[in-house]
C-alpha cells in the first residue's frame, strides 16, 4: 500500500478530458429534456466518450500504473544489492518501487522538476515521499537533465523511465537522453522504459549503440492514458557484456 503522495501525470490533460466530461454531460442532461430520443443520441455519445476517457486517464495517473510497474520490476528479478537509476522520476512512484526491492542496493532519480508533466514535482516532495515508504535510507535524488547525465560511464546495472522521455520536444534530443543512459549503464546491465511515444525511435537508437535484446511491447488496460491509442509501450534492452564498436565518422 502506497503510504506517499504522488500527484497526476499531464494534470492539463485529466482537466481537459474531466471538462469535456462534465460539459457534454450538462449538454446531455439538455438534450434528453428537450429532445429525448434519437435526436439526443449524439451528444450522449460523446458524453460517454469523454467519461471513459477521464475516468481511464484518473485510474492510471493514481492506480494503474504502479499495478503495472510492480509487475515489471517483479520480472526483472533484482537481488537487492544492484545500482539503479531512474530517468525522470518525478514525485517517485517507480523511484521508490525500485527501492523496496532493494538491500544494500540504491536508486538514484534525476529530474528537472516540471510542473507541467507532473502536478506538484519537485526534490523536496520526492525525498518526502522515500521517506514515507521507509527507503529514505536507499534513495539518491539530483537535479540533472537526462540528455547531460552527470555520471560515469558504466555506473549503473539497471536504468529505468516511465512517461519521461517523451517530454522532451525533438527526437534527437530523445535520442541523446537513450544514448546517455545507455552509456551510464554497466556492461551486462539492462535498460527498461515505459513510454506512449517515439519508443520505436529509442529501440532503434539502442539497436545502433549496440544494445542486445531490445524488446517492445503495448502495456494494457491499467497503462492507457484515456483510451488504447494512448496506451503504454514497454521498452526493455541489454547492454552486451563486451559493447560492439560503433564505427564513427569517416
């Protein structure tokens, strides 16, 4: 049981899809005064349109996701003792599942601290929320921006995202932040990212810096942002124990 507070992802969009819920419902509520019967159909339908896709997007930002999320680190077996980094972690709702998995391990969380992606984001509610769960002791949060991550090459066994990389506004610019994490993580180490864009653009920037076992695959319906166009795509990769050259510029 979550014991912090985590907030709403894209909380602009949960306003506009709840708006638009309730105005075709006021509208509806009209028309069946007015007009009942098949002239009312239309609205209605769009009424109905909109409440599922607030009441999906509501489900996912403050439930759905950490089912989902528990069930993807359940499958990357950790021992406990591994070095993780979290790419974007926001208020920390994957941040801190990681680090209940956790023993002699940490987990660091790097991000820019955007209201806009996520309501509420900052450091201080972050580390609140670690302590709240009882991993205070095996979480490591900075300031960094993930095209710039500010640590060695081969830090990591383990690097993972969710809904982070996409906010970033150009594709190369989303490259650049798979080439960083790829590059921070160790030989042998694995990369696992949940996104709704551009995740075939980062499989093909990982299959060109030579990542093995790259894997895409549609999240189901706790992962939908409002409907199954917006659903989550899991991206999982390894980095070979001996990296293959990538020849450079001639």
């Amino acid at each position: 049981m979550q014991r912090g507070e985590y907030g709403y992802d894209a909380p602009y969009a949960l306003v506009i899809f709840g708006s638009l819920a309730v105005l075709t419902g006021l509208g509806t509520a009209m028309a069946w005064w007015r007009m009942p019967g098949r002239d009312a159909a239309p609205i209605t339908l769009y009424f109905v349109v909109f409440l599922v896709n607030a009441t999906s997007f509501f489900y996912t930002t403050r439930r759905g996701k950490f089912i989902e999320w528990d069930r993807i680190l359940d499958r990357t077996q950790l021992r406990g003792d591994e070095m993780v980094l979290d790419m974007g972690c926001g208020r920390g709702a994957v941040l801190t599942a990681v680090a209940r998995r956790l023993t002699t391990g940490r987990v660091t969380g790097v991000d820019i601290w955007s209201t806009t992606d996520q309501s509420g984001n900052a450091m201080d509610v972050t580390l609140r929320n670690a302590s709240l769960e009882g991993v205070g002791d095996r979480v490591h949060i900075e300031t960094a921006d993930m095209r710039a991550l500010p640590f060695p090459d081969a830090t990591f066994d383990l690097v993972v995202s969710s809904l982070a990389i996409h906010n970033i506004r150009s594709n190369a610019d989303r490259k650049r932040a798979i080439s960083e994490g790829f590059r921070v993580l160790k030989p042998s180490g694995r990369m696992v990212i949940a996104d709704i864009r551009a995740t075939r653009i980062y499989a093909d920037a990982l299959r060109t810096l030579g990542a093995s076992n790259v894997a895409r695959h549609r999240l189901g319906w706790r992962f939908w942002w409002g409907n199954p166009a917006a659903a989550t795509t899991l991206l999982t990769a390894s980095k070979p124990h001996v990296e293959r050259q990538v020849p450079g510029p001639a």
